[in-house]
C-alpha cells in the first residue's frame, strides 16, 4: 500500500461517517499521511482528526475515535492507535506494506508519475543564452534545472513546452559581427567587441561559405557575416545543449518580433486594455499600477522600440499561443525583472499570482576551474562537459535549490566515492542490478506469474523502511512539480539508496550453501529489482543515467 492508497483510504472513511451521519463536515480531496518520528508508533500517521475538528464541531480526539473504528477495519490495516489530542497512527499489514514491490515493477518506468497537474499548459523558458558566444558555467545550472524541472512537471501530468528565447535582436548582434569581419579581415576587434578564440574559428566558418568577404566593403559584408555567424554560433549551441542532453521544443527568436510587427501590436493590445499612456512624446506603460517600482517606456521619443517592448511583445506571444501558465527561469542578475514582467502580465489581463511565475538562479563557481582559452572569459560548458561528465554535472546542479548559490568540488564530483552523491546513487543501482544477476546465477527467479512473490515475507524492518521511501516516491514528484523544486527528488533518491544499502547488508536474497530457494529469497528479489526501478526512475528525471554495472 502506497502513501497515496493509505490517504484515499482514510477518505473514503471519512465519507463513510458522514454517509452514516456519525460526522457532519466537507469531505477533504486530500489527506496527508507521514512516517512517524518513533517508528514504534506505527507505519504512518496523520494529524486529519485536529485539522478537521473545528468544521466537525467536536475535540480531535473525539474525531478521531470514529475514524480509527472505521479504519481498523479498512483493508491492509493491521491496527490504529490515538496518541496525544488526536494523532492517528496508523500500523499496515505486512503484506499490504510488501505489496508494493509488485506495484512497482507492473508500473515499470510509469512509476512515481501522477497526474496533479493534469490540465495545466505550461511555457517553460528557460537558458536563453545570446547567440553571441558559447554556453558557459552561467547557463550550466540552468540547462540542468530547467529540464529537470520540465521532465518533473510532465511525470506530473503537464503539457509543457521547453522554449529557448534567442536574444538575437539589437547592438549587441552589431558588435558580434563587426568582432568576427574584424577577425575575417585581419583588423583589431573593436571597442566592445567579443574576445576569445571562438570568435576566430567563427570567422573561419564564414569564410569558408562566403570566400569573398575579406575583400567586400565592410559595410556590404557586415548583414552577410551576422547571419552566418548567427547561425554558426546558434548551431553550436543547440549542439552542446544535446549533449548535455536538454533539448528545446521552440526556438523563439526576438528579431521576429521586429519582423513580424509584433511590437506594434503589442502597443495596441496594452493600450485597449487602458494601461498606455502618451507623454514627452514616448509610449509608456504604466506598470506602476502593479506594483513595478517606475512606469516603463516601450516606444522611445525618436520612434525606437525598448528592449521593454520586445519583452512585452514575447510575453504576448505567449498568451496568445495558448500558455495559460508561463515559467521563466532567469539569472542571478535578473531579479529588476521580476516586478516588470509581473506588471506585463497583470497589463495585459492576466493574474501575476497565477499565469506567469519567475525562479531566479543563484551563481554557481567551480574550484579549481580555469578560464576557458577558446572563449576566452569564461568556461564554456562542452569543457565543463569533458572536464566533469554530463551526470556529474547535471546531478549536482539539480540536488540544490536554485536560489542558493553554489560552489562545486570537482574533484569530489570525479570521486568514485559514497560521499559523492551522484556516485552514490548510481552506485546503488548498478549494485541492484548486479544483485539481480547473482540471484539469476544461482536459480532465484520471480516465479511463475501469481508464484513466487508473497508480500507478507518482506517484514523485517530493513524491509519495511526500504518500502516505506519507495511508497513516498510518487508523492515526492508531485511535491517537486508543485514547489518547482527537481532537489526534492534528489534528496529522496539518496535516501532510498541508503535504505538499499542497509537492506542489502541485512537481508541475504541468494541462500547459502547447501539452502534451499524459498519464497523468501524470491520475494526479496522483487523488492530489489523494485528499488532499481525507482532509483531509475527518479535518475531520469533529473537527466541522469542508471548503469547497470560501475
């Protein structure tokens, strides 16, 4: 019995009393159960009878004496105790609790998925790095949260769409191109132009397309080289985005804003809703009616749109495209972004509290790390990538909440060591996976489809507490999806690997020398390929492989 059983079970008591007309109160849609503190008080407990005693017009430990008599009798349960003013604890049968090994392996991948935020359309956007240089160590986090975040969000029952804003719109694309004809043609990179050798091998490429750029008039060859080294650059992207294996539904590009009109549009749509005003000849919105801290200019008095305005003409874009609810995931530098974009919002109709949400990520830094010669002032990811691996990364950066900054030991991170998490986690599935395999060596199987597997044997305490964070794992995805927090599924994962470990050392699956199999062995080994289960599962979404051998 999962967590989720336990709690629609005592829901279903609930509604029984009030059917009976022993209780007159709502019914809850949800109701929380949670291990205890003291083991000895039972499996699980919760705290329903004080939380809905008030309504119920009776003390919590009234209330729950006519919900523990029901419950005693519920399926799976093996006893009920009252403690204190009305805590419920709640014992299960032990072959309620070990039938959950079963329920795990017939879920297979689909396990820990739920649908709590089925109906919910989300844009997530999230890196959005300028199509100017490489990805370096500010987007890694990012990268690794902003897919987790989406994969945690879909095994929640969203439909989520992962989009990259392409900021290649406005001087800082000139200045691109005028560093990399600079390159082309031999000259010094101009003020404020991009350093680094990436800026070289981008020259390269543009020239082996178009050969005849070192001689053409700069100002002919400027448009020509920013296109190709756009695309140049935007390619290279893309290319180590998949191979830290975060891949994007949409790239949105700013300048089609531009193209499209969309700016202008924009100006119209907020005007209708009343939120423009016309003065010293620029088009402001007025924002300070949300709660933005100044009004902000969208079309500036000699006719020039603001970056404001391509911000107000993408959130826009969105809405209009059917994203009732929008994500952003933005920098440490962005938090001056958050009152306006809210404002945006609630100009354009919208509900900030409910249609737009904004995690802004702390910095991150790596010891030991130098700064990359390619790029120049940075350390681009596809080093980082070489340096430290892909599951290393992508694991360390989603097992921390994204507002706390983070300072990662790469030679921890290297470490084949159980104080290296990633390591730790992975390790424990490569050894359920090699468990599995000694048991098939000396003829432990699961038996015959309705043999083999009787859930009463996993009782040993080792047992019951490996099943206890293996139930909690659907309700931790939720949790996760609902708070936007991938950590949370981390943080479980290590705990689950604990709990094998100690399992493992425990209980024997394979017998001695000499023993018969049992059912007890054959049992044991559901509840072991059931773990590797759930260690996989949680592994892939935070983006992270599950090998079977290390």
């Amino acid at each position: 019995m999962t967590p989720e059983e336990l709690s629609a079970t005592v829901i279903r008591v609930l509604s029984e009393a009030v059917d009976a007309g022993e209780l007159s109160l709502p019914v809850p849609e949800t109701v929380v159960v949670e291990r205890p503190k003291n083991r000895e008080h039972g499996d699980w407990a919760t705290t329903v009878a004080m939380q809905l005693a008030k309504r119920a017009g009776m003390p919590p430990r009234e209330l729950a004496q006519i919900i523990a008599a029901r419950l005693q009798h519920a399926e799976g349960v093996a006893g009920v105790d009252i403690a204190g003013p009305g805590f419920i604890n709640i014992t299960l049968d032990a072959a309620a609790v070990g039938e959950l090994a079963r329920t795990i392996l017939e879920a297979s991948e689909s396990y820990g998925h739920n649908q709590s935020l089925a109906g919910h359309v989300i844009n997530l956007e999230f890196v959005s790095a300028n199509p100017t240089g490489p990805l370096h160590l500010g987007h890694t986090r990012w990268a690794a949260l902003g897919d987790a975040l989406s994969r945690v969000l879909r095994a929640s029952g969203a439909d989520v769409t992962n989009e990259y804003y392409i900021n290649d719109a406005g001087n800082q694309m000139d200045g691109f191109a005028r560093s990399v004809l600079a390159r082309i043609r031999g000259e010094e990179m101009p003020e404020g132009g991009y350093p680094g050798e990436y800026i070289a091998a981008l020259a390269d490429d543009v020239l082996a397309q178009r050969g005849d750029l070192a001689a053409m008039d700069p100002g002919e060859a400027l448009p020509i080289v920013r296109e190709l080294a756009y695309a140049a650059q935007l390619a290279q992207i893309r290319g180590t985005l998949l191979a830290f294996g975060v891949t994007f539904d949409v790239f949105f590009s700013e300048q089609s804003l531009h193209d499209e009109g969309r700016l202008d549009q924009a100006v119209r749509t907020l005007r209708e809703q009343g939120h423009i005003e016309d003065r010293d000849g620029a088009v402001w919105l007025r924002t300070t009616d949300f709660g933005d801290d100044k009004d902000r200019v969208l079309i500036k008095a000699d006719g020039e749109p603001t970056y404001f305005a391509a911000d107000a003409a993408y959130y826009l874009s969105k809405r209009e495209r059917g994203f009732a609810e929008k994500i952003y995931l933005l920098g440490a530098d962005h938090h001056g972004y958050v009152a306006r974009l809210q404002a945006i919002a609630a100009c354009a109709g919208d509900d900030p509290q409910r249609h737009i949400e904004i995690l802004i990520g702390q910095l991150i830094s790596v010891d030991g790390a130098r700064l990359s010669k390619r790029a120049g002032n940075m350390i681009e990811l596809t080093e980082l990538i070489e340096w430290l691996g892909v599951d290393a990364l992508r694991y360390t950066l989603a097992r921390s909440p994204a507002d706390s900054p983070l300072d990662i030991d790469p030679e921890l991170l290297r470490s084949r060591t159980n104080d290296n998490p990633v390591f730790y986690v992975q390790y424990a599935h490569a050894r359920a996976c090699a468990a599995a395999r000694n048991a098939a060596d000396h003829g432990v199987s699961h038996g015959a489809p309705g043999a083999g597997f009787e859930a009463g044997l996993l009782s040993a305490p080792e047992e019951e507490e490996l099943l206890a964070h293996l139930g909690r794992f659907p309700s931790v995805v939720a949790g996760a999806a609902e708070m936007r927090e991938p950590h949370r599924i981390a943080r479980h994962l290590e705990t689950v690997a604990a709990a094998y470990h100690s399992w493992y050392a425990a209980c024997r699956m394979v017998p001695r020398a000499g023993e018969e199999i049992t059912d007890t062995n054959r049992t044991r080994l559901w509840l072991n390929d059931a773990t590797a289960q759930v260690l996989r599962n949680g592994l892939a979404l935070l983006g992270v492989s599950a090998p079977e051998k290390m």
